[in-house]
C-alpha cells in the first residue's frame, strides 16, 4: 500500500530530516504487520534506504494498551545490551505527522515464522538450533539488571500474578457482554494457587517464534512486539512460550509452526530455561495455565473490537474468534486440572 490519505509525505519527510534520519522523496510505505497488534510499516525512500515504523492500530484500544513511546523506551535501553533488538532511530508524540505517536527503527533482516506453513518451510537443520537460541534469548532477558540497564522504574516488580490477573480479568468484562462464566472459574482457580514469585526481571509478555526475526541457519536476528513487556515474574514469559508451542500430533489451538520434526518438544525448552538460568520450573503448570487464560481475556478483546467494527473489514471470521475463546477457557481449565 502507498502512504494513505491523512499522511502527508513531506511531513514525514520533515520530521525525519528535524531527527537527523536520512529520507530521501518519494517514500513508498508498506504494511507489513497490522490488525490486531501495534501497526508495522516498511518505509522505503528514493535512495534505496528502508526503515521500519511502528504506531498503535487504527480501531479503538483498551487503555494502557499498544504504548508505542513505551515499547520505543524498552528496545532503547536494550540496544547494546546482549538482547537482539531493532536499533531505535527516534520517537515520535506528535500525531498529527503520522496519525498517531509512533517510533522509527531499522529494518533487521530476518524469517517470521509465525504459522504452521511457515514451520514447516523453515530449514529442518536449523529448527532445533531455532528452538535453543529462542530460549537462550529469553533466558538473558531474563537474567537482565533491569536497573543498570535503565528499566529498573518501568513498573512495578512484586505480586505480579496478582496484578495480572486483576489487569486482565477487568479487561475481559470491560471488553465482553458473553455469559462465560469458565473465565470467572478459571480466574478464581488461578488466584487462589498463585506460586510465590521467586525470580523477577523484565517479562516481554509474548516472547515465541512470531515475535522474533530468524536467521535461516537457527539464530534469532531480532526480538520484537515488546508492547506487552513489564517487570514481574520471568516465569510467565516461559509458561507462555510452552502454551503456545504445538507439538507435532495436536490439534492446532492457536497459530504455531512448531508441530513439526526438528523442534524442541515442551520438556525440553522447560530443561533448556532452567539449564540456560537455574531457575526451579517446578511451578511451570499453573503459569502454563494462566497464559492459556490470559490468551483467553486478550482473544476476546479481539472479537469484541471486529464485531463492534472499529477494526476494519479485513476478512477476519468473527465467528470462528468468539469459539476459539470459548476453546482456550477450556484448554486452560483443563490445564488446571493437570496440575
């Protein structure tokens, strides 16, 4: 897609040249990632130079939600830091250049692999090598100062299963006028067993191989979307990379290109963490579970927001989001019921 009606290419142009970002006209900007998350773009100027943009979706969000000058201060502080991310060109607060605060970084080349085709496609020689280097990665997140890396006062550190629940619980029935009361049960389960929080640093909140650019040959390029990313309990971010990791056989929940030969199976990401950290996993069941039912709180957020129709018509089955819902609640009662 070209640059649409309500942004002016010189302005961007301007803003670009006022931070000492080398823009050459006439920009060609592409969506490459959108909808549902914060909104990607690839600029591309006349000179041959690309550059990534990022700034909130166009629909009506949840408060506190896709924070771009947030994320732009977490990839800021993290560049130089042993965490693979973007090099961060500027930020950008002023709506009126590009419709909405965004930020602007560097385009890191690299392979998405998001989806079952995807994990499919990927070189079988490099998906175990994939597999480790992912969990090595969020295991130096995790093992971060977040105060000598100047993250120290992003949030809150304690009680965060607490927290997280309460956060998402309240967004739920913000977002929801379903009768689903296995949300209620399964949010009353988790808070009364929430384990106590041994280990605290920086949680990225949705670290998997979507989030991340590969390089063919099983390294990670880059670490992205850390608009979820808080202080807390580092082992929510590995309870969720386990529940949304698909072994080969399962039916598919949730998109994931894990379901094939060469990728690590769950117990082993689980031994490679503790090996990589030293961390006791024991607990690793109930934050399993609660990613199943935070997944569950964010997915309706997503249906309620296309059937009220402030994202768009892009196609998306609104009906087939309302039973995934209903899905992962089960999947994370049943979890439950494991533990």
């Amino acid at each position: 897609m070209s640059l649409s009606a309500d942004v002016d290419a010189s302005q961007l142009a301007r803003w670009f040249d006022a931070n000492g970002i080398d823009l050459t006209e006439p920009v060609r900007l592409t969506l490459i990632a959108g909808g549902r998350s914060n909104l990607t773009y690839q600029a591309d100027d006349a000179a041959g130079r690309s550059y990534v943009l990022r700034r909130p979706p166009m629909g009506n969000v949840l408060q506190s939600a896709h924070d771009v000058a947030r994320e732009h201060r977490i990839i800021s502080a993290l560049d130089g830091s042993g965490v693979p991310v973007p090099h961060s060109y500027g930020l950008c607060t002023d709506p009126s250049v590009f419709g909405a605060p965004f930020y602007v970084m560097n385009l890191v080349p690299g392979i998405v692999v998001a989806v079952d085709s995807e994990g499919s496609e990927y070189p079988v020689e490099s998906r175990t090598l994939a597999s480790i280097d992912l969990v090595d990665i969020m295991a130096r997140i995790h093992l971060l100062d977040v105060d000598e890396v100047g993250l120290g006062a992003l949030g809150r550190k304690e009680d965060y299963g607490q927290r997280q629940l309460r956060r998402w619980h309240r967004q739920f029935h913000e977002s929801s006028d379903r009768d689903l009361p296995l949300v209620d049960e399964v949010h009353r389960r988790l808070s009364s067993a929430i384990p106590p929080q041994k280990f605290t640093g920086l949680v990225h909140g949705d670290l998997r191989p979507g989030n991340v650019l590969l390089s063919p040959v099983g390294r990670v390029n880059a670490v992205l979307d850390w608009e979820l990313a808080t202080l807390g309990d580092t082992l929510a971010d590995l309870g969720w990379l386990v529940a949304t990791w698909r072994m080969p056989g399962e039916p598919e929940l949730l998109e994931s290109p894990t379901a094939h030969p060469g990728w690590l199976s769950r117990a082993e990401l689980i031994n490679r963490y503790s090996e990589q950290t030293g961390h006791d996993v024991s607990d690793i069941g109930w934050y399993r579970a609660f990613a199943l039912w935070r997944l569950t709180c964010i997915g309706e957020g997503i249906y309620s927001r296309y059937r009220a129709g402030v994202m768009g018509n892009d196609g998306f089955d609104i009906e087939a989001q309302a039973l995934l819902v209903v899905r992962l609640a089960e999947a994370a009662h049943a979890a439950l019921e494991d533990l």
